[in-house]
C-alpha cells in the first residue's frame, strides 16, 4: 500500500489537481486506520469474546439440571404411590384431585427455586443451548457496553473471573469506539443538515437568510450599545463588558458579510437541541416498532420501554428478545433466535453511536446556554443590588 | 441556587476589596469556599441522595397497587395438569407402573415448562406490598439512575415503566453532573494525601530537587485504591451473604463497572422478605454510591496520566520519526556521493 502510494506520487507530482486527490486517498487511509479500524477492533473483541466464553461456559455441566430431573422422577414416583393407594380402595376423582394438588404446589415450589437459582428450562445437560455463539455474542457485548441484561451469566469460576477481565479492557475500548464514532457521525450530520435542511446549496435562500440573520444582529448590536452606555454610568465598567457576547462587526456592508457567512465553515452551523431530541426519540420507536413485530408478545410500550432501557444502559434484562424462545431446542426456533440476536446487537452497537452523536451535537449548544443564563442571572443580582 | 450565587459574588467582592494581610478576609474567603463546596459537592450529592428518595417513594406506591397476575395463571395450570395426570392415572390404572411413570413425567415435564417460562414474565410468590419495601425501592432507584440495572426488581405496571423511564430521564444527567463533581472532588483530596506522602517519604534525601516539578498520581495507585475496595466490599458481601469469595468479587466488580448483571444482588432476601433484614439493602446501597465515587475519582485521576503519556509518546513517536528521516537522507546522500565518484 505504502509503496503503490509513493510511486503514485512520484509519476504524478506535476498536475495539481492530482495534489486533491493524493490528499483525499491520504484522508481515507487515516480514516480507515482510525475509525473502521476501531469499529472491527470493537466488533473483533466481541466476537472473541464471544468464543472465550462459549469455551469456558459451554461445556459446564449444571449439578442443577441433574437436580431437577431426580426431583422430577421423585414426583413420578410419588404420583405412582398415591394412585396405587388410591386403586387399593375406591378411586375418588374428589380425593385424587386433592392429594395431587398438594403434590403439584410442592413441585411448583421446588421448580420456582430451581429457576431461580438459574435452571432455564432445559433438559440438556451442559448450558450449551444458552451459550451459542449468537447468546455469547450478545452476552460479551452486554459486558462491555455495560448493558448487562443478566438473562445469561457465567456459572464457572473461570467464566467469571473471564468477565471482570474482560469488562475491565473491554469497556475502555468501546468508549474510545463511542467517541470516536460519535465524533463523525457529528460531523456528517452537521454537513448533511448543513447541505440539506438549511439549503446551503442553493444560494438564493442562504443568501436572503444570511441577509435577515445580518440585520437581526445589527439591530442587537445597536440595542446593546445603548445597553451599555446606560449602564456604564450606573456600575462597574469591567463588569458589564465581560457580560457582552462578541458580536459581529457593524459597519461592514452588507453583501461582505454575506459572502463570508456562506464561506464560513459548515462545522460551525450549531444543530438544535429539539432535532437531536427528536432523532432520539425516531430511534426509539423504530425500533420499538421492529422489536413489537418481532416478539409476539411485547406491546408497543413493552418494546419502547425495552429501546429506552437498552440504550441507557440500565439493562433490567425483564425483557430481552429471544428469551422467551429459550428452552426449546427445536431448530426453528433457534435459528430465530439466532437472527433476533444479531439484529438486537447490531441495533444496540447503532443506537449507543447515534446517542454519542446526539450528545456530542448538543453538548456546545447546552454549555453555551447554561454559560449564558448564569452569566444572565448574575448580570441581574448585580444590578439589583 | 440563587441565595448561592448572591453569597458567592458578594462575598467575593468583598474579599477583593479588602486588604490580603487582614485576617478577616482570610476567614471570609475560607467561608466563602466551604459555602461553594457545599453548595456544588454536598448539595449536589444531597439533590442526588433526595432524587433516589424520592423515586423509591413514588415507585413504591406505584408498584404496590398493582397485583400479581402471575399466581392465579399458575393456578390455572396447575388445575389443566392436575386434569392430565387424572386422565393418565385412568388409563394406565392397570397396575403398569413404567407407563404411568412414562406418561406421568411428560405431563410433569409439561408443566415444568410452563413455571419456569411463568417464572420469567416475573412469578413471586410474594405479594408486591412485600416486595416493594422501602430499601427495595431505594436500591431499584439508585440502580435505575447509576445505569446498573440489576434488574432483580422491575416495574410491572404500565405507570411504573412509564414513570421509570422519565426518572431515568433525569435521573442520569443529575447522576453524571454529581459523577464528574465527586471525582474532581476525591481526585483533588487523594492528589493532596498523596503529595504529603511523597513529599515525607522523599524529603530527606532530596533537597536539591527543583520545587516546581508537578507530581502526578501513578495510576498503579488508583488501581490498589479499587483493588481494595472490591476486596474490602467482597469481603463484607461474603460474611453477610455467605456467597463464596468469588462470587462476591464477580459481584462488587460487575456493579461497580456498572454491568450490574443481577445474578448475584445482596438481599435475594428481596424476594423473600420475611428472611433477611433490610439493613443489608441499605448498606449495599451506601457502599455502591461510593464505589462509585471512587470509580469517578480514579477515572480522573488516570485520565490525566494517560494524557500525559499519550503526549509523551507522540513526542517519542515524532522525534523517532525525524531521525529515520534525518538518517534516510543521510544515506542517499552517501550513495548518491558514492555514485558521483563512481561515475
């Protein structure tokens, strides 16, 4: 690469517009290098992960998948009992019916126990049907975006002792992914919004805009002035002039301003709040959207409620797509499982950089207003004194 | 906020207004800054503390009026089973016990399924009185705005889950202003233990030394700081909760990076009420706010080192650089001086 480059170089140094294109190509590689190296390094992690703990987890046999088949053949057995006893004298439906409830609630406890020790509703023997690759795919990405859902965790030592480990390199690494993908996907919304929602490309509306925006602040500029040469008489000069925001220059013409306004910078066009608000919000229900066509049993609300949850991080793990399915090893539903899986990890990994975004976009907007309403309230306790 | 800043620009006034030497201004600065530190450390650590009260309060009222759907479905099961296995028990009432046992433990493994998968829309058999107690809801509160999430305690009504997600709302930026204030905060306090600790361990034998060197904070100590308190807290978890050692490691570590996991959470006495005292809840929850402290501290802490060294290395990395290309050109030139004498 590195060669083929040079030698480019070499043969086509005498025309400049090819001086652009060695730019660009230049451009590209560091980003490659920079931010789609950071994205496979994130998603190569994970799946490396998810290897590590398929291999430690996987083959564990669960004494309590054991526990639970003896207990079951137990109650077999115990059912055999009472129905004999029950055929020595006359066989009651009334009597049967009672004994066999007491027996079903004492099964029921000891199941509801068993569950809750972390049985999942299988007859395999090793936890090999939890910790396929998709499940160990999402668990690792679960650990490392903090997420944390819990419908799957390691049982072994080594599992756990695997999981602190790697959460503690793997959580570094995926807030350098975040800022780093946060970073450009600001910037090229900025552009996009920049070139599409503002009109930018054509001239005629920029140039009426930057015309209005011009006169709004001379008005202000002027307001301002007056502002503080009221002001200067009554309180302390330096005061009052830390107050002022800098603003633009008076008494240049008009059509100067406007062709330096459309020559500024497309990165320093602020977004507003409301349309990060807003992205967030599309997100969110997008998703919930899928997510309540996908699972039969989620509402709307279930599903939204799963989206928010998820990408804050809190990761109740009450709702997790594909948990239902567990504990029925039929191929089918596997496989569903197996998609479900990855549309959730790759929704998750999406939804946590377009928030990056979001943030990143708001971040200047909201310091600049919480600067300026303390600098405001200040101004006014001052006066008031 | 506002009595805040009249004091604050007040009494900054004040004290530039008069003299440096005269004590009075001493004290009235030293006033000054305790009022800011209280204002900004303690209140905000207060506003979050409050926050948590009173999300525990409103989703324990919330939470206790809805009722346990889960109980009367199992019910309903159980009678569709009991049916089954009477059905199975007229059949096979010919005295042929591996039939009925066949027959019996398919009807079993039935229903087995169906606790388990009732179980995981979220059986207790507690009613949610019981279960949302006081210190219950705290710790629901304080995991929902740390993003832990143990998720061993979830809102099951409509209004409850709506309520979460606006106290998450703003919840967490509250929780993040207070995260970024405490670490400054710890940081500022353990950079000045450790510069006291250094400047005695290291007095004596360097007297020369420039005075100005800026002494930064290994990040190795931050580390043994952590290390520590996981320990420490694991420790404590393991005598009250009788996990093993482990368990409780994998526990203090996974909630204080926030993964909260919710296989391991003190007081599983949560669903069981009558078992475990709830001073244990309260204690976890006291422990977990400050770890998290802790965690802001060491991640300001070693934000800083790691810059430093960053810089460092850029410059190793650059001066690197320049050599090989000082050397390179040294080199052609030489062959280049070669060739001319050649030819």
């Amino acid at each position: 690469m590195e060669r083929r480059k040079s030698v480019r170089r070499q043969r086509k140094n005498t025309r400049p517009w090819l001086k652009k294109c060695k730019e660009f190509l230049r451009q590209f590689i560091a980003f490659l290098f920079s931010n789609v190296g950071i994205i496979l390094l994130v998603g190569g992690y994970t799946i490396a992960g998810s290897f590590i703990f398929m291999t430690i987890e996987g083959k564990h046999k669960l004494k309590l998948k054991e526990e639970v088949l003896n207990n079951r053949t137990i109650f077999a057995e115990k059912l055999w009992n009472i129905t004999f006893d029950l055929n020595q004298r006359v066989m009651e439906r009334e009597h049967f019916n009672n004994s066999i409830t007491e027996l079903l609630i004492l099964y029921q406890k000891i199941v509801v126990n068993f569950t809750r020790r972390g049985y999942d509703g299988t007859d395999d023997l090793t936890s090999s049907a939890q910790w396929s690759f998709a499940g160990a795919f999402l668990y690792s990405l679960t650990v490392i975006t903090t997420i944390g859902y819990g419908n799957i965790y390691p049982r072994t030592p080594e599992g756990k002792i695997a999981t602190i480990v790697y959460a503690i390199i793997g959580m570094p690494l995926f807030l350098l992914y975040l800022s780093n993908i946060g970073d450009i996907m600001a910037r090229s919304f900025k552009w996009i919004y920049a070139k599409c929602c503002l009109c930018r490309c054509c001239p005629g509306v920029a140039k009426r805009r930057a015309i209005r925006k011009i006169r709004r602040e001379q008005k202000m500029q002027a307001d301002y002035d007056s502002d503080e040469e009221a002001s200067e008489i009554s309180s302390e000069s330096i005061e009052v002039t830390v107050s002022i925001p800098p603003v633009g220059p008076r008494d240049s013409i008009v059509s100067e301003a406007v062709t330096e306004e459309l020559e500024t910078d497309v990165q320093n066009i602020p977004v507003p709040v409301t349309v990060c608000l807003a992205i967030m919000v599309g997100y969110i229900c997008s998703g919930a959207l899928l997510f309540c066509k996908w699972e039969e049993h989620w509402s709307f609300m279930d599903a939204s409620y799963f989206c928010f949850i998820s990408l804050s991080t809190i990761g109740f793990g009450d709702l997790v797509p594909g948990d239902k399915i567990y504990g029925r090893g039929r191929d089918f539903y596997s496989e569903v499982l197996e998609i479900s899986f990855v549309f959730c990890s790759i929704y998750l990994m999406m939804g946590m950089a377009l928030i990056a975004m979001c943030f990143n976009l708001m971040q200047e907007e909201v310091i600049h207003k919480i600067q300026t309403t303390i600098r405001t309230v200040k101004y006014i306790l001052r006066c008031n004194r | 906020m506002d009595t805040y800043y009249r004091n604050g620009s007040s009494r900054s006034r004040a004290s530039s207004s008069l003299s440096d030497n005269d004590p009075r201004a001493k004290i009235k600065d030293c006033c000054r800054k305790v009022v800011a530190f209280m204002f900004t450390q303690v209140g905000l650590g207060a506003l979050v503390f409050g926050y948590t009260l009173i999300g525990a309060v409103s989703f324990m009222n919330l939470e206790k009026k809805g009722n346990n759907t889960e109980p009367d479905e199992i019910q309903f099961h159980r009678k569709k089973y009991m049916v089954q296995l009477y059905k199975v028990a007229l059949k096979n009432n010919i005295f042929d016990e591996k039939n009925f046992s066949i027959d019996t433990d398919r009807v079993l493994k039935n229903y087995q399924d169906k606790v388990v998968e009732i179980f995981k829309h979220g059986y207790s058999e507690y009613s949610t009185s019981d279960i949302w107690t006081f210190p219950a809801a705290l710790m629901f509160s304080l995991s929902v705005i740390t993003m832990i999430g143990y998720g061993n305690l979830v809102p099951k009504t409509n209004y409850g889950k709506l309520v979460a997600v606006i106290y998450a709302l703003f919840g967490i930026p509250l929780y993040i202003l207070f995260f970024l204030n405490v670490g400054d905060a710890l940081a500022g306090v353990f950079r000045w233990i450790y510069k006291k600790l250094y400047r005695c361990s290291t007095q004596p034998d360097e007297e020369s030394d420039l005075p100005p060197k800026r002494i930064i904070v290994p990040s190795s100590a931050c580390v043994w700081v952590m290390v520590l308190y996981v320990l420490a807290g694991a420790g404590a978890f393991w005598a009250w909760e009788g996990w093993e050692y482990l368990d409780s490691v994998y526990f203090c570590a996974t909630s204080l990076c926030k993964i909260g996991m919710g296989d391991f959470v003190p007081g599983k006495n949560i669903l069981s009420p009558t078992e475990g005292d709830q001073t244990k809840l309260v204690i976890s929850y006291v422990y977990i706010f400050f770890g998290l402290g802790l965690v802001a501290m060491c991640y300001n802490l070693m934000r800083e080192e790691i810059r430093e060294k960053v810089k460092n290395i850029q410059e190793d990395f650059n001066q690197c650089l320049e050599d090989t290309r000082t050397r390179i050109i040294a080199c052609c030139n030489k062959i280049r001086g070669i060739e001319d004498v050649y030819y």
